[in-house]
C-alpha cells in the first residue's frame, strides 16, 4: 500500500562538506584588478558559488571514487583501458543489452580466472563501431583517449589540416554547425577555416507565455535552411566536416531533437560529407529527446543514444561534464565511414596507403601519450567508465534538469532576463535584454556583468557572448550568429536549492544596479585564440559620445 506525501522523496545524501572563507567584496576587487579583470584567472577559493563550468567540476558518486582503487597505472594497456572502450560500446552502441565488462574488475574475476579475462576482456575482437577492439584496434584504430574535449578537437584539426592542404593549396574551407562551442571554434580557426553557426536565433530568445512551453521546442537544432544555403554558397567541396553540439552549449545549453539530427545526417551523407558531433553532453541531450520528442517516451537514455549515435561519422568529446569524471576525452570515428574514406589515401587497387587512423595515432602518442592511457591516470580512467554508466540513469539527469529550471523559473520571476527553458547543465542570462538594449558589443557588457557577480556577490559566471566569441573580429555574417550571453553552469550534486536562492537574489539586486556597471576594455590579448582564456581587461567610463549615442 502507498502512503503519498505532497513532496519528493530523497534521492541521495552528501557526506563530504567543504567549509568557505568569509571574503569581502573590498578583498575581491582587490583580487580583480590583480589579475587583469580576467575572470578565468580569479582565485576559485575566494568565490561562494562557482559557475565559470560544470567540466570536470560535478561531484563524483561513491561508485566512481571506489572505482579509482581499481586503476591499473601501467603505461601500456591498463585493464582500465579495455573496460573503458568496452563502456562506451555499451552506452553509445548496445542500447540496453550491455555487458558491463567492469564488473570482470569489481568481483575479483581479473585476479581469479586470467582464461575469463582474456576470452571476454583482453583479446576480444571488435570492428564496424566507434570503437574497435584486439586486433583491429591495431590494424585500424579509430577510437583516441585524450585528457579533455579540446585535447580530441586539435588533435582532429591537427592532423586533417596538413591532409586538406596537401590535397588543395590555398582554399579556405567552411565547417557549419548548429553552434561551436569556443574551443571548438578556436581551434577550427587555427586550422585557418571558417566556422558558421546556424540555429534559430529568434526562437532562442522567444520567452513562452508565463515562462514555460508544455513540450522543450529543441531550440538547440541546426536550421536546415541556413544549411542548405550555406551548402549552395560555398560549394560542397570547401566543407569538409559539418557538426552538431549535442547539447547545444553556446546556444544556451539548448537540447537537439532526433529529427534534426536525423536531417542533417541525410544532408551530410548525400553529399559525402561525414557529420561529426560534439557529444560532450550526450546522455543529456537524450534526456531530452526521452522527455519532450514523440515516440521516445518509452525508451532508455540508452537505447535513444543508440539510434542517436547512429547519424554521426566522428565523435569529439569532452568526458568532464556532467558526471562522467573529473578528467578525460575522446575523439571516435566509424569503422569505414565516411570519414576514414575521406581522409584515408588509397591505392589504385583498393587497398589502404595511408589510414587516417594511423595518423591520429601517431599524433596522439607523440602528444598526450601512449594510445592506452591517452594523458589520463588509470585511477581517472576508472571513474570514467563508472561515470558514463551514472550518466545514462535517469534519476541523474532528471534531477540535475530540474535544478537548472529551478534556477532559471527563479531568474525570470525576479525579472531577470533569461533564456527559456534551462538547458540541461545551466542557465543563461539575456544580456542585451538584462542592459535594455543600451551597451554597444565592444562594450562587453556580458563580461562585466560577469565581473561585477565575482566582485560584488563571489559567484563566478561565463561570459559566453561578445567577448568569448570575439564578435569584434567576426564578418558580418558571423556576428549575426553570435549569442550574447552569460552562462551560470550547475555543477551536478554539489549545489543545495540555498545556494540556487543565493544566485537568484544576487542577479536579481544587480539587475536592478544594470546601470552602475562598468563598460570593458581589452588592454592585452585582443586576437590571441580563445582570447577569453587569459586576455586582460580594464572597466572604463564611457565618453559623453558614447553615452548620447547608446
């Protein structure tokens, strides 16, 4: 028999606390202008409440810090490696009929029964995935563990931009996306191509009738459109990859419906073109799709990503958000897909003269270390492989879903401009709305807001609009695809509704003090890459020029 209560049961408890200094703002400020206005710079252990991210900061279950006694730290084939390439067969490929080889290490079988190990674990073939295993692991490897998600973005443009340049001298080439995220971005520019963003940016900033839409509208999909033309424009032969970010993190952590994903892999596919996602937020994004897209109501997080993972060539992940870990990153490509034919050279009679795999291999040996522990420590690699089985339980992402949309619905009640619904990880600030309009976009007003949350509140944000995006530097086209925004991102299990409450009545008070904040200036760094990472800043009083034309 039931016995209903009006309230939610527990879902779990916290037996670790970390107690914060008392820190004034005098102290903060002080701190502020010692490090140039740069919030990434900011020390973190002055702060009360830190959103800068939520990449390799969430709190990690007890299941994966006991996992890290299991951690095999030898240099080369670690028994954390094949469990973990065997993790992400089960949460990317098998839907739910996973075998969960980690539970070989949990009951002693590693130590008792070599014969088991090397029947089920060691020496089992794999091909025709993401992650190939024994031998054709060796023959063509396709799977690369890096430190971070930024690591597997430069070690892919790393090794196909001297492949692209060889085959065509001096043609620029144009990479499209429902959005790049700022690593992303940069590094596609240091390959010397063009980065495009193309969402719906009106319905981004719709705001529904009293706050909430009854189904999430995807507002993170890829306007098929805008893709299309883009596709007309420059030519099919000066786009070599086209991405999608699932979620879609500089559009506002918006989530991407399967239908689109879908779309655009047909498009891509049509042409030849092999279609690759940042898949830092994976489970999330079906999370989503499991709640809001018709016909997916029934199934597992499991069994969406597999159809979902079933439309992409390539795969650059950062393995630091959410909850998988505190560390790691992959880069995957299909076992014969379009990419390895893409980027492969072949003999006249069919055979392979240079794989792709090969080379990526080489570059990620050479730069992050040997292909089995990729720059990650065994203990790190462990708590990977637990965390990306967490991340596929529901529970775990409806919990930390609802925490974002608690925070946003807070924000937007207290008249804050937000962008609505919450993304999955955090909540974004309008920040053309929260000014009225008033700021130009060099006057980085979403950055002094920012600045103005650590200085005045010790709550750190991300400013992921004008200044991070560098819409300065951008042609006109691209500044249309710029959103001027401020990320407060939640870190999973490490957040109270107090602290939620705190973030509310802090933006709130400085929404209503929007005027008393500073306009910036770059003193340092303008057009160094990923200029938001360490450039400098200074706030500055705008001439009476300024003021009469804002």
């Amino acid at each position: 028999m039931e016995y209903p209560l009006n309230v939610e049961a527990p879902k779990s408890f916290t037996h670790v606390v970390r107690n914060l200094p008392t820190v004034t703002a005098e102290q903060r400020l002080r701190a502020l202008k010692a490090t140039h206005y740069n919030e990434f710079a900011f020390p973190a252990g002055m702060l009360y409440v830190d959103c800068l991210s939520d990449s390799g900061t969430t709190s990690m279950t007890d299941a994966q810090w006991g996992a890290m006694f299991l951690g095999d730290e030898s240099y080369g084939r670690n028994k954390g490696y094949y469990v973990l390439l065997d993790a992400f067969r089960d949460v990317w490929e098998r839907g739910d009929q996973q075998k969960r080889a980690i539970d070989l290490l949990r009951s002693g079988v590693d130590k008792d029964d070599v014969e088991k190990m090397m029947d089920e674990l060691y020496l089992v073939d794999t091909e025709g995935g993401f992650i190939n295993g024994g031998s054709y692991q060796l023959e063509r490897p396709n799977t690369f563990i890096v430190p971070q998600g930024r690591c597997a973005e430069a070690l892919l443009f790393d090794v196909i931009k001297p492949l692209l340049a060889k085959r065509y001298p001096g043609k620029v080439f144009t990479i499209p996306s429902n959005a790049h995220f700022d690593t992303t971005e940069g590094n596609i520019k240091q390959m010397g191509s063009v980065p495009r963003n193309l969402f719906h940016k009106e319905l981004l900033f719709e705001i529904p009738e009293g706050g909430k839409y009854e189904k999430n509208p995807f507002k993170g999909d890829m306007d098929i459109d805008k893709l299309n033309q883009l596709l007309d424009s420059v030519g099919i032969e000066n786009v070599p990859l086209i991405y999608t970010t699932v979620t879609n993190n500089s559009v506002c952590g918006q989530p991407v419906s399967m239908a689109n994903m879908r779309a655009v892999s047909a498009i891509a596919h049509k042409h030849g073109i092999p279609f690759v996602m940042d898949g830092a937020r994976w489970a999330e994004n079906c999370y989503f799709i499991k709640m809001n897209e018709e016909g997916y109501a029934d199934k597992s997080i499991a069994e969406i990503a597999k159809e979902m993972f079933s439309y992409f060539d390539v795969v650059s992940a950062s393995l630091k958000k959410n909850g998988h870990a505190n560390m790691g990153g992959l880069l995957a490509f299909r076992d014969k897909g379009y990419f390895w034919k893409n980027f492969s050279e072949f003999n006249e009679d069919g055979s392979v003269k240079v794989d792709i795999g090969h080379l990526l291999k080489v570059r990620q040996i050479s730069a992050y270390g040997n292909d089995s522990y990729g720059g990650m420590s065994g203990h790190d690699i462990m708590a990977l492989c637990v965390g990306l089985y967490e991340e596929q339980r529901f529970e775990y992402q409806d919990e930390r879903v609802r925490q974002c949309e608690y925070l946003a619905q807070g924000l937007h009640q207290a008249g804050v401009p937000v962008v609505l619904p919450a993304g999955g990880h955090g909540v974004y600030i309008d920040v053309d709305k929260f000014f009225g309009y008033k700021r130009d976009h060099e006057s980085f007003a979403g950055q002094a807001l920012s600045l103005e949350m650590i200085h005045r509140y010790g709550i750190r944000c991300s400013e992921l609009g004008d200044f991070s995006m560098e819409y300065d530097l951008k042609t006109p086209e691209q500044k249309a695809e710029v959103c001027n925004v401020v990320r407060l991102a939640i870190n999973r299990s490490q957040y109270s509704k107090q602290h939620m409450d705190y973030i509310i009545a802090a933006a709130a008070q400085l929404y209503k003090d929007r005027d008393t904040i500073p306009n910036l200036k770059i003193t340092f760094g303008r057009t160094l890459p990923m200029r938001h990472f360490h450039a400098w800043l200074e706030p500055y009083e705008p001439s009476r020029e300024e003021l009469c034309d804002q």
